[in-house]
C-alpha cells in the first residue's frame, strides 16, 4: 500500500500547515508541492525573466524545464521536510514573495511544467519509502489525489470560505486583518483559486473519493486532529 496522504484545496486553505503537522505526529515525510511549483517560477522569473504568455514566447515548457534540470531545481529532505533548492540554495523563504505568487499560476499551467512537477514529487516518495526514516509521506497541492497520487489511499479536500483564508493568510504575515484589506486579500485570492480551477490541465478539483473538510470553523488543531484520527484509521501503525 502507497503510503502517502494526499492533501488539496485552494490558496490558504491551511493545507501545508495541516499537512506539516500532521506528518509530525505521525512521524512522516511533509512534501509541499506548492513549493516547488514556486521555486521553479523564481528560477524561471531570474533566469528568463517574465516573458509574455502567446505562442513561442520566452516561457515555452521545455525552455523551463531545461531551467530546472540545469540549475538545479529540486527538492531536499531535511529533518522529514522536503526543501526547495534552487542551484544549490534553500529558497524557503524566497519563494513566498508576492512576485513569485503574481506569476506562478501561470507557470504552474504549463503541461511540461506539470509534468517535471510531478515527476519530482513522485521520486521524491521513492527515496523516502527506499531509505529515509519516515514511514510515509504527506504531500498537500492541488492535485495530489486526482492525477499524482490517484492511488493514496487518504485524500482530504480541505476548503474555507475566501473571507477565512483571507485573514489566516493575513495575520501569518502579520499584517492587520480589517474589513477592507480582507476584501482585497480575498479577491485575489478567489481570482488565484479561479485561475487554477478552470484551467485545461490538472484543475484545483476534490478526487472523487476525498474527504472534504470545510475548516471555516475549525482551529488548525482540529482539522489536524481529524486528519490524523483518519490517517491512523487506514495505515497500519
Ligand atoms: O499552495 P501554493 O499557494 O504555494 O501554490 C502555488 C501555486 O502552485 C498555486 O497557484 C497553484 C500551483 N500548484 C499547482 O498547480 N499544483 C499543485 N499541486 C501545487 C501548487
């Protein structure tokens, strides 16, 4: 049995939060795979620059790709918390700038991205079920259980109103979380989650057999809490 729970749901939804936790108590692997789709974007916004978005323009799939595979681009496991590295440097922190968030949408619906992407995540479970420590691994994106890990035997849909995840995300930058700021934060946030929806390839979508949980009302303890209840449920200690 694969032993990976798949985590998805829309922009501050509290997935890589949950998903981190969670695989802390269970003593897993946390693989966030937003971060590598941002990590190649810095790569690709510092090395080709931002391009236009037509037919044969500067971000072509396979020009970013060979980006990634020159570089490095790549993931690292450190302390059961796979890092994104970028030729060599960890980009934790990096990544999370508003211009890597402004353009990663639209790299991260590039097929041959995607499909690098995924290939990436995929290996990355292989090393940790071959050598590492961990027992499994929690990987959270926006397709986790519908196209890279269709066969994870736990997939949780974590949702939120576009107000709620408005102000999680602005109180985690500290910033203060009043009526028309919440507004604005929200509206990019829902033109960020209708952009990976209705995209052609791998839209934001619960798998058919997930688990949707609605954390509008829940503390992050809670929906960990009943992420992990489920986990121990299905996996054999
Ligand atoms: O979760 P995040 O905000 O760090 O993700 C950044 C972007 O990457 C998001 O706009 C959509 C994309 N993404 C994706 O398309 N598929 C994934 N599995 C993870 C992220």
């Amino acid at each position: 049995m694969l032993r990976v729970i798949a985590i998805d749901g829309p922009a501050a939804s509290g997935k890589s939060s949950t998903a981190g936790l969670v695989a802390k108590r269970l003593g897993w692997a946390h693989l966030d795979s937003g971060a590598l789709y941002r990590a190649l974007t810095l790569a690709v916004l510092d090395n080709i620059g931002e391009g236009g978005r037509g037919k044969g323009d500067a971000w072509s799939g396979s020009r970013i790709v060979a980006v990634a595979e020159r570089l490095p681009v790549r993931l690292v496991l450190v302390s059961e918390e796979f890092r994104p590295e970028v030729a060599g440097v960890d980009v934790e922190g990096a990544i999370r700038s508003e211009r890597v968030t402004r353009h990663v949408s639209a790299l991260a619906a590039i097929p041959e991205v995607r499909t690098w992407v995924n290939a990436q995540q995929r290996r990355a479970v292989e090393g940790v079920k071959v050598g590492g420590g961990a027992e499994g691994v929690v990987v959270d994106g926006r397709d986790i259980g519908t196209v890279v890990f269709p066969e994870a035997p736990l997939k949780i849909f974590l949702t939120a109103t576009p107000d709620e995840r408005a102000r999680r995300r602005l109180s985690q930058r500290g910033e203060a979380v009043d009526g028309e700021v919440v507004r604005r934060e929200s509206q990019a946030l829902a033109a960020r989650d209708a952009a990976d929806s209705n995209r052609r390839i791998a839209p934001l979508k619960p798998a058919p057999d997930a688990v949707l949980l609605d954390t509008t009302a829940l503390t992050l303890e809670q929906q960990v809490a009943r992420v992990v209840e489920l986990a121990r449920g299905l996996f054999p200690g």
